[in-house]
C-alpha cells in the first residue's frame, strides 16, 4: 500500500514559486511527524522542513526559513510545502517522508523517517 504520493514539481525561473504536496494514508498522516527532504545531483539528502500534524509545530533548514512554507489540509491528509523565492540552489527532487523526528533535536535526521514517497523534481533556472 503506498502511503506518501508527493507532486507539484516542475520548472520555474528564479524568484517564482511552487507548491508540492505530499498525500498520505490516513493512518500515516494521523500518526507521524511529515518531514520534507531534498537532494540534488551528487549532494546528500537534506531536511528542508518538518511538521508534526497533529500539532503544527513546524522545523525549517536555516536555508529555507522564511521563504518556504509548510501547511496541511487534514481532510485531505495532505501537507504542503510552498516554496517562494526560488533559486537555483534550491534546484533537487524532493521527497516527503514520514517517521517519529519532530522534536528539535532529529527533525532534520533522515534516519527518523522511515516512509518514503517517490520523489518530485524541481528545476529553478537562473
């Protein structure tokens, strides 16, 4: 049974925006902290963001803070990641995942996480 669906990649040009969401099953949704990751070519995986549903507090990477955002839609047990004043930096696929990391100390802790969506592209060109 698949339980995180991500979409909502694509291609922007610097500075625009895009919004991905990640589907989970309810169980899933209702039970786990949901964490946004991201890798680009040849770089590591890296947290971009997490969320605990069930009480909304909400982690950011120091690189994203304050221009992306997490939010969620509970009858949906969807969460998503709006992205604004992209950059090409910032050009990975990203992943949603869900695990038990929502505290400050491992929220960014790939380890954490042991449900895993497929993965979307984002392409930001200069």
């Amino acid at each position: 049974q698949v339980q995180l669906v991500e979409s909502g990649g694509g291609s922007v040009q610097a500075g625009g925006s895009l919004r991905l969401s990640c589907v989970a099953s309810r169980d899933t949704y209702n039970n786990y902290c949901m964490g946004w990751f991201r890798q680009a070519p040849g770089k590591s995986r890296e947290a971009v963001a997490a969320r605990l549903t069930s009480g909304g507090v909400t982690y950011y990477a120091a690189s994203v803070k304050g221009r992306f955002n997490v939010s969620q839609d509970n009858a949906k047990t969807t969460v998503y990641l709006e992205m604004n004043s992209l950059q090409p930096e910032d050009t990975a696929m990203y992943f949603c995942a869900a695990g038990t990391g929502c505290n400050p100390r491992w929220w960014s802790s790939e380890m954490r996480y042991p449900i895993w969506g497929q993965g979307t592209q984002v392409t930001v060109s200069s």
